[in-house]
C-alpha cells in the first residue's frame, strides 16, 4: 500500500447516444495496492465505469489518470498493466487451456506461464480441456488465472461471481485474495453479492444511477454507523443521522451516521453494521449524506459482533422468547 491513486477520475461521464447518462460527475480517487468494490442496482453504471476505468470506453466528459498518468490504452505499456476479466468471464470457444496459456505468452511479454500452470494444477484444472467444455466456476478460474499471468498492477473485474455457486464463488475469492497477498496488486471488482466483497475488498464505491453516492475506506465506512435496534415503533423524530429505518413484527432497525457520543437514545441497543447494512441502506437512500471521510474521534471502532452499549428495554414477549 503505497497512499498514491491508481485510477483517478475527473468529472467522468457518459452517455451512449442520445440516450440518458449512462454515468455522470464521476470524481473519484482510487487508491493503489487497495481491493475496490464496485457497488450498486442493475444500471446504475458499473460496467460502464469499468469499461472507461480501462479504455474500453471512450469518455463523453471527463477523464481517467491510470498511475498518474492519463489513460493511454492504445500504447503497449498502458496495456500490460491491466488485467480484464468481463462479465461472464468470456474464453475463446474451442481453444483448449493450454492454447490459451501459449495465447496469453505470445501476447504479453511479463506472461507467467510456470504460475498460471501452477495455479491451475493447485485448482485441478486440466490444461487439455477445451475451456467452454469446463464448469462456470472453472472457466472463472481460467479467466482470472489468465489475467493475473499478465502481472497487471492493474485488475479489473466486472462481476465476477454473478453466475457461480456459493462454493465456486468462495474458490473464486480465495485465488483472488491468495493473489493480491502476494503482490501490489489494485482489483476494482463490481459485484451484487456484498458478502463476498467485504471479505476482499477494503475500499468502496457505491453507484446509483450514474452517480458516486458513496465512496471510501471500508473501516472507515463501517465506524462511522452504527445499527440501533429497539422495540418497534414508526417514531424516529429526534434521532441524529439516521439513514433508513426497517421494520419487523417486534423491533425496528435504524441505520444511523455517526453517533458520537453515544448513549443518545438510551431505548436503543446500539450495534456495529456491516456492509450489508452499510450497501442496503444507501441503495434505499441514495440522497442520504455519508459520514465526513474522517472517523469519530472519541469513539473506536467496535470489535465485529461486540455491542458497544446494551441498554435493555425490550417487551415482555421478547425477553421470554
Ligand atoms: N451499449 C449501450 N448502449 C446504450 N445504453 C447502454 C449501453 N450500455 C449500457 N447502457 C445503459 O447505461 C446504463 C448503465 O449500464 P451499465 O451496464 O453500466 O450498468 P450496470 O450497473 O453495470 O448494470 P448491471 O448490474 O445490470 O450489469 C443503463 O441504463 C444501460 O441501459
């Protein structure tokens, strides 16, 4: 991790056509050696993001500094620093792995072809095979092996897991992490399953509808909210920060910035959020304002699944459940 910006956007946007803006004012810096999350509803603009983080796409406005440099994907060296692995992980049909292997050598000089074939021996993946005759979570497999042999300093992945089994879908992410572990490598990743981000990813980016309506250090995003649960009730007047409030038959839940100074609403049993929590509530509220970018000062970050304060006062049904 070294504090400079792998990618850096100025007032990104763009529009397909004269259609409605696909992205808009993306402003945005991303740091080096750090595992990115791209986050946000069907549309909201990812891959086209993605697309122009890589010059895949050409920007209507705006534009994107890879390393500090602008985006020069027309030149050899701005290509051998990133790696792609599109949506559903495309291979050429009928060529087997190790057509692919002697491929992807022939094409990038940094190819490290003795690590792709280790990685795909540890995986048990037959380089004989013709790669569209292998499962979704193999191809994947395949797909990622291929371009982490690139030795990118730059990885792009456009939902990766979309189409894979919880199993395969972990396998997936354990290459990944091993991989970053073992290199200064920067992954931006868009995926919906939030789950399998926040065990990667350290930093995100939240879309909605062209939009950055959220961006930062996950820790940071997570320290600063917090989950208060109490008995349930529809008046929420008169608590600070709140985000978005969700309701069951027994308790309500409500999604709150930054509650320094805690106990403030001594009804409420006050929890740590997870990035679910963090995701769902700004995908409901998308005007709502983030947290600054600089943590409570007074109070630490709590420990996952500790309670920072438990202040009981809850009914009678509930404390014999
Ligand atoms: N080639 C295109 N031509 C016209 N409109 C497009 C094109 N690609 C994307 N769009 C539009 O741009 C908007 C953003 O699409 P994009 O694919 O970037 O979203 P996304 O967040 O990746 O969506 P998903 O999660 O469904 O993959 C959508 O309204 C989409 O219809």
């Amino acid at each position: 991790m070294t504090g400079a910006s792998a990618l850096h956007f100025s007032g990104l946007g763009k529009r397909y056509g004269r259609r409605a803006w696909a992205l808009r004012d993306c402003t945005l810096d991303l740091p080096q050696g750090h595992v990115i999350g791209l986050v946000g509803a069907n549309g909201a603009g990812k891959t086209t993001l993605l697309q122009l983080a890589i010059g895949l796409l050409k920007p209507t406005e705006g534009t994107v500094s890879m390393f500090g440099r602008p985006l020069r994907m027309d030149s050899p060296a701005g290509l051998a620093e990133v790696g792609f692995v599109a949506q559903d992980h495309p291979l050429y049909r009928g060529f087997s792995v190790a057509d692919m292997l002697r491929y992807g050598r022939a094409m990038n000089p940094r190819f490290d072809q003795q690590g792709a074939e280790r990685r795909l021996r540890e995986l048990g993946i037959p380089t004989g095979h013709r790669a569209d005759r292998l499962s979704g979570g193999q191809q994947a497999q395949v797909a990622l092996t291929l371009a982490l042999a690139k030795q990118p300093r730059l990885l792009v992945l456009d939902e990766p897991v979309a189409s894979l089994d919880p199993l395969a879908r972990r396998g997936f992410m354990k290459t990944l992490v091993e991989a970053v572990a073992e290199t200064d490598l920067t992954v931006l990743l868009s995926s919906h399953v939030v789950t399998e981000l926040e065990r990667v990813c350290d930093h995100l980016v939240l879309l909605h509808q062209g939009r950055v309506r959220l961006s930062g250090d996950i820790e940071d995003l997570l320290a600063g909210h917090r989950m208060l649960t109490g008995p349930r009730t529809d008046d929420t007047a008169g608590i600070d920060g709140l985000i978005v409030a969700t309701h069951g038959t027994r308790h309500s839940h409500l999604l709150v910035r930054q509650p320094v100074g805690m106990p403030a609403h001594p009804r409420w049993e006050v929890n740590p959020v997870g990035l679910e929590d963090v995701v769902l509530a700004y995908l409901a509220r998308p005007d709502a304002e983030p947290p600054s970018p600089e943590p409570p000062p007074t109070t630490p970050p709590p420990e996952p699944g500790r309670r920072l304060s438990i202040v009981t006062d809850r009914s009678a049904d509930e404390r014999q459940a």
